[in-house]
C-alpha cells in the first residue's frame, strides 16, 4: 500500500496524551554496563495512536505495569525524557507471545 507525501507527513508529527505501562524496569535496562548510572525506565503504548515508547521515571516516581499514565507536555507528568532506540526488551516480546 503507498502512503501520499502529505499523508505521511502528517503521521510523522504523533503525541500522546496518554499511555499504558507494559514493561516497568526498575535498574534500567539489562543491556547497560555501568549499572550505577542506571535509571528506572518504562515501556509503554500510547492510547490514541498504539505508539510504543521507551521512557525514563523521574526520580521518587513509581507505576505499575498496565497503569494508564499521562505522557503529554503539561505538568504532572512522570517522566523525564523518551529514549530512542526499540521500545520492547526481548523479555517483554517472549511474554507477548505467550
């Protein structure tokens, strides 16, 4: 199926107001070697467009896995920065298939 430019240009700027905790990792991820800079990340989908992301917690900040949280720019949010790269760890995957 072949996406229009403006159709894809239009999908290229997506946010989330709002997501679901799939993945909660308390020390970071297993895949980090200085493991005294680890920070507690997140997996999470977006509710309105299914947007998997990776996200690090604020610091004193705790959510539990299926917790509905606010991602949108506004105060009150949990987070403090989207980390690039695959928003599922390789156990998250094994137990989706499950």
């Amino acid at each position: 199926m072949a996406i229009h430019e403006d159709e894809f240009l239009q999908r290229r700027h997506v946010y989330e107001e709002h997501a679901y905790v799939l993945d909660f990792l308390p020390y970071g991820r297993s895949s980090e070697k200085s493991r005294h800079l680890a920070v507690p990340t997140v997996q999470i989908m977006g509710e309105q467009f299914f947007t998997l992301l990776e996200a690090e917690l604020k610091i004193g900040a705790t959510v539990l896995v299926h917790e509905r949280i606010y991602i949108g720019v506004s105060v009150g949010r949990r987070l403090t920065e989207f980390l690039p790269g695959s928003a599922m760890t390789s156990s998250r995957r094994m137990r989706r298939r499950r």
